[in-house]
C-alpha cells in the first residue's frame, strides 16, 4: 500500500464539471486517510470542502498545470497517483504527466483504473474498436483528425450525424448536423476543441431512448452495477441538461438486464478499477441497442448514482484504488452484506438540470449534445408522480413551479401553429408539455410522437394534470398524495398558502420519512438518509437529542455556488463537535452536504 498519494481536484466550476468532483474528492481524501495514507492535495479552486486541512491533509492551492504538478512531485515526492476523482482535468493531466515521463522518473504509480484503460475508453477510436472486439454495437462512424477525412465519412453515409470529440468535457465542441454544411463547420469545432485533435463522426441516433449505468469494478474482476438511470429527454440531449429518473422506468426487465451485462463486459473488457458510467442508446420499440460512449472515472452521473441508492461510490473506487476488493468491504450502508451486493430501489429518483437562462434571458435555450445546466436538483419518493413535483420544487422557481405556464405562449386561446417547433427541447420544454395537456391542445400519445419521449413518461404526464384538475373536488389528502405542495393547492383552490397549511396541520395530514438503505428494506439498515412521502407510514425514527437544522443551498446556480457547500458542511460539523444531532436539509446530489456521513441526520 502507498503512503503518500497525490490526488488532483477539478479546479474552478465549469458546466459540465461542478460540486460533484469536490463530493469525489472529499470522499476519497477521507477513505485514503482512514487506511492510513497520507493525502496531498492539488487544487485551483479554494471555496471546495476538499481544500479544508481536515479533509485533504496536504493541501496544495495552485494551478492545475502540467508544470506546477511536476513540481509538486519533485517536491512532495508522493508514491502514487489518484488521477480519476478530478473529473476530465485529473484524467488529462495524468495523460499529461505520463507522457512527458514524469511518473516513470519519480517512480509515481497511477491508482485504480491503469491509464491504458483511460486512454482506451476517451480515445474514441480505440473505444469504439474495443466494443466492436467485444461483440457489442456502436453507431456506424469514423475516426477523423481532419475536416476533409471527416466530410468523405459524411458523404459516405448521407444521413444525418453526430460529432464527438476526444478528451472534452460536458459534450464540448460537439453536436448535430443534418447537411453537409453543418457537418463541416461541427467537424471543424470538434477538432479544435479536442487536445488530440480527433473527433468521432457517427451516425445520428436522434430520438433513441438514453440509459446509463454506473458500474463499479475492482482488481478481482468483481463488477457490479450500481443504479441504472434513464434520461426523459431522448438521445440529442445532454444528460446533464435531460430530466434523468433512477431505477429505469420505461424498459422491460429482459432488455434492462441485457443493457446491464453489456456495461459490465465494457468495464471488464477496459480493465477499469474504481467508478464508470456507460451510456447506451436503445431503439424506441426495444428491438435494438447502441453503446455510445463511457466515463473512465467517478461523474456527475456517480454522484447521483450514489445519492440515489445511498451507496458511496467514490469512497468505494478510493479503497479500490489502493488494492481492497469488494466482496472483503462491508456495505456501507447496511454494515452487514457485502459491498459487493448490488443496490435495490422500492423508491424513484428525479433529477432536474437548473440553467442559467436567468441570468443570461436573451441565450440561446436550445439543448444539445453540449450541456448548458449549471446544476440540478434530486427528490425522491414512492412514485414517479411525486418525486417529479417534488424535484421541481426544488428547482425554486420563479412564478409556481408545476403551474407555471409562460403567457406568450398564448395556449388560454390556441394551440401552438407548429406543434413540433413549440415542443423543441428548450429548458422549459417540460413546462410546455404540461400545459398543452392543461389546456386539451394534445395528449400524452401526441406528446411522446413529436418529442420522442417515452410514452410511459407522457403518461404520468397526462395523470398529473389531470390530479390537477381534481384538486378542487378533491380531499386535501389526495392532493398531497397526489405530489402537489401546499402552494399549488392554494393556487388552484383560490385560497392563501398559509390556509391550506393550518388546514393540513389540524387534518393531521403530515408526510412520513423513510430510509434510503440501498437494499430496499431487506437487510437492517442504519443509514441517517431519508426522504418524506405523503404515500406511507412513518418509518424513520423520531432524533432523541436536541438538534440544529442545517439548510444547504439547493442547485448549483450562478452567484450560488459550492462556496455556500462548504459553509454547511463546516456548520454541520461544528454542530456534532458541540454534542448536537447535525440534520441537513437539501437536494443537491453534487455536494458534501447531501453525503450522509457529513451529519448525523440528512433529508
């Protein structure tokens, strides 16, 4: 085992690499120093909670540079390398590092996931005729390092494609074209924005459905897939930007299951140690799949992964990284069944991207390939129902939230003259959805043929509204089972907020808290992790101490960043330091905050 491990942060907030990279890293730093080892920090970005001493040991504020850090090696002299907890910028520079010889001089051995296996899965030509090596589709495509091999490709296939550049992030440099000209000027951008210069030019899957799976895998070849999410939003869409729901609702349990062993024959086949997410493209009749790409390193989809089923998955990729195996950890949330046992959910989790178009009202709205969402927002209940109103709540809209409805629109009196342009994926495509049903313009079957979403999906849709109709005629008891917040009765019923509180209170309707145990309730579980549903009895027990609400920050936004993170974990902190139960309210699934080992008790 080392003794001394550098491990390289994320740097400044980027769109596409946020709060859950200082998660990553905060959690690793903690499962390296509880082993024993020695940590050293590199990172640009001070407002992070892995900047802390008491978290990062060695902590180092400098640039993230291929210069600096070799400095730092000659200096600090560290035994190995924890490259994959830093988002694309730990990937690159390690990239960086190796090539110039660094790690060889200074004797540096890279953790977990060797950097062949990084290469292999960002290198887009290498991965793509690995998965082809390994039986499984991919998209027809080139690679190209040029604009002029890139237009023969097109040509060749007379459809429309997608550019992926190599080694970028959050979709950078990429996108759709649907003519020839189109595709040169995205060729062109592609291989700008990459640092080798290359770009994968494929065949559109625009409108195939979109599944990943974060899969975790260690030097024993035991591979487990943690939680398998599907986006809302279809293929042309980042997921970043797509409305994203754990477990997957919409595919029948063979085809999920065939999706899940091909993501694990991928990990295995890249030899990856630690934290991967796959992403698949699956035909809208279930008869076909493609693999699109993977994450060689804990994400923004590892965080949510790991939010979703209470399962850590960037502590776990730590320990594996220093050579523990799965099946010898004990899983830690239950204390007991192995690490290695794959989480279940008996709830749904939704996930909602928060833009920026706040701040910026005259951007450009449309969603892409290329991600725009600053943040975003989790909730969790029984159902798909209430966990989406819950979540964008959570979202803290201006205006209502679920009732909010834009009145240039102009659906009080016509439906939209070109329903496919009104629906164009936009950030308030949802909120179109919605009220082109309130308002009978269309139906959920019309909804899912012009957007491409899932019919399931359009359905629920349609079942809202229509709980939003009933709400007048309706008991109080079914609106709040129903999803809606006391604000959205009251707005329907005509009456103030506070009314229908008092009215709930003395009808001693109150929400019940259950636990989030990665098991579904079939082992004991202790985890402090719950989440409120007006659907079931009260599970979680009542806090015997006296304690102090901790209230994060919700979404990462613009002037709202993680600095407002690491002032609620510290409080959280110095609230349990003081002998006091710490309970932290918040629903972001990036940060420190929303980890249930931050605080004695997390909503």
């Amino acid at each position: 085992m080392p003794r001394r491990v550098l491990v390289i942060g994320s740097g400044p907030i980027l769109i596409g690499q946020a709060a859950e990279f200082d998660y990553a890293g905060v959690q690793a730093c903690l499962a390296l120093r509880g082993e024993g080892v020695e940590t050293i920090l590199v990172n640009s970005n001070p407002a992070t909670v892995m900047t802390d001493p008491d978290v990062g040991g060695t902590v180092l504020i400098g640039p993230l540079t291929l210069s600096y850090l070799m400095r730092v090696i000659e200096e600090h002299r560290p035994d190995a390398l924890l490259p994959t907890l830093g988002g694309q910028t730990g990937l690159n520079l390690a990239v960086a590092l190796d090539d110039a010889g660094v790690l060889d001089r200074y004797d540096v051995r890279v953790l977990g996931t060797p950097l062949a296996a990084v290469r292999a899965a960002e290198d887009r030509g290498g991965f793509r005729d690995l998965v082809i090596g390994i039986g499984e589709p991919v998209p027809e495509s080139a690679v190209v390092e040029s604009v002029e091999d890139g237009m023969r490709f097109v040509e060749h296939l007379h459809a429309p494609i997608v550019v992926r550049p190599a080694f970028t992030l959050g979709g950078g440099g990429g996108g759709f074209a649907h003519s020839p000209a189109e595709a040169r000027e995205r060729i062109a951008a592609g291989l700008k924005a990459s640092p080798i210069g290359q770009v994968l030019v494929e065949r559109s899957l625009l409108g195939w459905y979109e599944i990943e799976f974060e899969v975790l895998r260690d030097a024993n070849d035991t591979t487990i897939a943690i939680c398998g999410m599907e986006n809302l939003d279809p293929m042309g869409v980042h997921t970043g930007d797509s409305i994203v729901v754990a477990p997957i609702q919409t595919l029948p349990d063979p085809l999920v299951q065939r999706l899940r062993r091909c993501a694990l024959k991928i990990v295995r086949a890249l030899q990856l140690e630690g934290g991967c997410n796959v992403q698949l493209a699956v035909a809208p009749d279930g008869a076909d799949y493609r693999v699109i790409e993977v994450n060689p390193r804990v994400s923004r989809s590892s965080a949510l992964a790991s939010k979703a089923t209470g399962y850590p998955i960037a502590r776990m990729a730590a320990l594996i990284a220093l050579g523990r195996r799965l099946h010898e950890m004990p899983n830690p949330a239950t204390g007991g069944n192995s690490a290695a046992f794959e989480p279940a959910l008996d709830y749904v989790v939704v996930k909602l991207p928060r833009w920026p178009f706040d701040k910026f009202p005259t951007a450009d709205r449309s969603l892409g390939i290329q991600m725009k969402a600053t943040g975003e927002a989790m909730a969790i209940d029984r159902e798909f129902g209430p966990a989406l109103l819950k979540a964008i709540r959570s979202l803290e809209p201006r205006g209502g939230g679920w009732l909010w409805e834009d009145p240039a629109w102009g659906l009080s009196h016509r439906a939209p003259p070109d329903m496919a342009r009104f629906l164009t994926p936009t950030d308030t495509r949802l909120w179109r959805m919605i009220a082109l049903l309130r308002h009978d313009w269309a139906d959920a079957a019309t909804l899912a043929a012009v957007t491409g979403i899932a019919p399931w999906f359009t359905e629920r849709l349609a079942e809202l509204v229509e709980a939003e109709h009933s709400l007048i005629g309706s008991s109080l008891a079914e609106g709040k089972r129903a999803g809606f917040g006391d604000a959205d009765i009251a707005t329907v019923s005509g009456v103030p907020w506070a009314a229908v509180r008092r009215a709930r209170v003395r009808s001693g309707i109150h929400p019940a808290y259950r636990r989030v145990d990665t098991c579904a309730g079939e082992f004991p579980a202790e985890t402090p992790y719950f989440y409120s549903s007006y659907a079931d009895a009260e599970v979680a027990p009542p806090a015997e101490r006296r304690s102090v609400i901790v209230v994060g920050s919700g979404p990462i936004r613009i002037g709202q960043g993680i600095e407002f993170d690491y002032c609620s974990v510290r409080a959280a902190w110095a609230v349990r330091e003081m002998g006091l139960d710490a309970v932290v309210i918040n629903n972001n699934p990036e940060t420190v905050s929303t980890d249930y080992d931050a605080c004695t008790r997390l909503y």
